[in-house]
C-alpha cells in the first residue's frame, strides 16, 4: 500500500467524521506585537510571517474536519507560560514560527537602502517536541506524521539543526528541544513549527508566496489530521 493510497484512503474517512466530534487544534502564533522574533533578509519582523501562515493553517484545519482554537493572533500575549495556559482543553498544539541562523553565519547586502543581513547556508522547515511533554509519544507520531506529508508535498527539511539538537525523526525534520515552554507546559500533545529561514534570501520570498503558504498549511493540516483522527487505521489493499 503506498502513502498515496493510504492518504487518499484516510482523507476520504475523514470526510465522514461528524463536526461535532471534531478534535479542537490550539494554534500559537510565535512572537508578537512587543516581542515580533527574527527579522528577515529584507527586515521584515518574523511575527508577521507567523501570522499569516497562521491565518492560512487555521482555514485549511477546518476545511479538514479539525475546529480551531486561535491563540495570540493579535500579538497581545506577552508571557510564554500563557499560551499553553490558553489551550487547555484541546486535542493538539502547534505553535508557528520561522527560523532565522547564529550571527556568525550571517552576511550583509543593503537592501531598501539600509544594510540588512542575510544567509545562504541554511533552509528548510523543521519540527520540534519536548521529552518533557506530557503526552510525548502522541507529539512524536504527529511531528512525525506532518513531516512526512510536508515532505510529500515537496518541502525539504533542514538538516542544520543536527548541529545542536537530538534528532526524534531526523528524515522528517523532527528535534527534541526540551527547554521550549510552549512545548514541555501544555497538558496535550505539541510541537514547534519552524515554517523555513527568513534569513535566506531566496527561501524569505517563497515563505511570503500565498500559493506556496496554501500547499504547506494543507500538508500541516492533512498530517495534523491523519495523526489525530487515525491512531490505529486498518487500510484496505
């Protein structure tokens, strides 16, 4: 049986699952108004590319069959512990971000006039889970779930992350990054999301692409909804 069948074969039972049943998705975007995270190679501030990432996930989840709980989508949460906090109650968390590389692998362009950073040694998404989840092995099948169908979808994990993290799922980007707050203070399943590089010039405009945002909310929400509405599936050959 071949992920493709085995995709198709879950995608059409999950168009049989009842709304009401629906498993509630708690989705974090990183950052915010105050602290906006890592700025791009052109010096746009990473909160806004995870914002409209996470204005895209949310509508693809439903268009899944999964309900959607928002979480600081104004930028007003200033404290960690608090998203979490926020989520109780849900089946699964996903926090959004975009990644960024160390100082001393960065370079200068000028760019709008200004002289901005940037980066060509590091690209790609990547998964994050704690061991000190509460539900780790859920979070390591769905981290490893989505990955897997990103990767489908024509999206390259990074592998630059074996440089400091303990690989869960190394070929489908997946890390251990215990000390992350969002991920070892829920009480449900979770993962960190690094959507791509911001500071690579190249990855930056792909990452802005309404198409390219699409095709990987779709591929987070088909995984997301594999791992939660199929734990144990009997597939037909």
């Amino acid at each position: 049986m071949t992920f493709l069948r085995i995709l198709v074969f879950i995608l059409a039972w999950l168009s049989t699952a009842a709304l009401s049943a629906a498993p509630l998705v708690a989705v974090d975007v990183g950052h915010g108004i105050k602290d906006s995270g890592a700025i791009s190679a052109r010096g746009r501030p990473e909160f806004e590319f995870n914002r409209q990432l996470a204005g895209v996930l949310a509508n693809a989840l439903i268009d899944h069959g999964l309900a959607v709980r928002e979480i600081n989508f104004a930028g007003d949460i200033g404290s960690l512990a608090e998203r979490p906090l926020q989520a109780v109650g849900s089946d699964f968390f996903i926090a959004l971000h975009h990644d960024s590389v160390s100082e001393r692998y960065l370079q200068f362009w000028e760019w709008d006039g200004r002289q901005a950073s940037y980066t060509e040694v590091k690209r790609g998404f990547g998964i994050f889970v704690s061991a000190q989840n509460p539900d780790l092995a859920t979070s390591l099948r769905c981290a490893s779930t989505i990955g897997a169908v990103l990767r489908r979808a024509g999206f390259i994990p990074t592998p630059w992350h074996s440089r400091k993290h303990v690989p869960a799922d190394a070929e489908n980007g997946v890390w251990y990054y215990d000390n992350l707050v969002v991920l070892y203070r829920t009480t449900l399943p979770a993962v960190l999301f690094e959507a791509g590089v911001i500071k690579h010039r190249e990855e930056e405009l792909e990452l802005l692409d309404p198409e390219r945002q699409a095709r990987m909310a779709d591929a987070l929400a088909t995984g997301i909804a594999a791992c939660l509405y199929v734990k144990e599936i009997s597939v037909p050959e």
